[in-house]
C-alpha cells in the first residue's frame, strides 16, 4: 500500500500563489498515477490534475495556465503549483495514488482564497 500526506495549504488572496505537496509512503509493484482532487463546500469532489509515472499531465479546463502539477519519483513526492488563484478555487486538496493494485488517499489540505 502507500500512503500519502499532503502539506502545503492555507489562506492566500486572489491573485497569489501556493505550492502544495504530497509525500508517498509504502510501495506497490506498478507504477501509479498520482491525482490532485478538491472538494469545496457543499460541492462534489473533482480532479483537478494528473500526472502519470512518465510525466505525462493532464488538467481541468478551469485551471489550465494557472496550475502545475509535478512529481520527483526519486523523492516519491508530488507537488502542486496554484498560480492568480481565485476564491472559487477554494477547497479541499487532497493527492490520489492510483493503478490497478491501488488507490490511496491522503487526508487533504485546505486552501482558502479571499477576494
């Protein structure tokens, strides 16, 4: 299994920025597919962005330019680059490993952008 804990929330105004990161513990056989998802308030959960073990990525159409998404599969870390963040982007961040074998969760981040 792996675990995951992320970092790296907290409270920023419209415009700024936030890095999170997601640590992964444990071990599988396969390689995964790491997700970032956010659930906001009284919303239902959604992907915001993937990266897959070979670096390919993949975003939701309302924050493509403005996030990034990276993995350092040395480290077993992956992070998430919030750039001109906007109060709808406040939710619950949470890193998703995912393949055939697995799919861990972490517990999640909370950001919270103010206008």
């Amino acid at each position: 299994q792996v675990q995951l804990v992320e970092s790296g929330g907290g409270l920023v105004q419209a415009g700024g920025s936030l890095r999170l990161s997601c640590a992964a513990s444990g071990s599988t056989s396969r390689p995964y597919t790491m997700n970032w998802y956010r659930q906001a308030p009284g919303k239902q959960r959604e992907l915001v962005a993937t990266i897959t073990s070979g670096g390919i990525t993949n975003y939701k159409d309302s924050v493509k330019g403005r996030f990034t998404i990276s993995r350092d599969n040395a480290k077993n870390t992956v992070h998430l680059q919030m750039n001109s963040l906007k109060p709808e982007d406040t939710a619950v961040y949470s890193c998703n490993a995912r393949n055939i074998d697995i799919d861990s969760w972490g517990k999640g981040t909370l950001v919270t952008v103010s206008s």
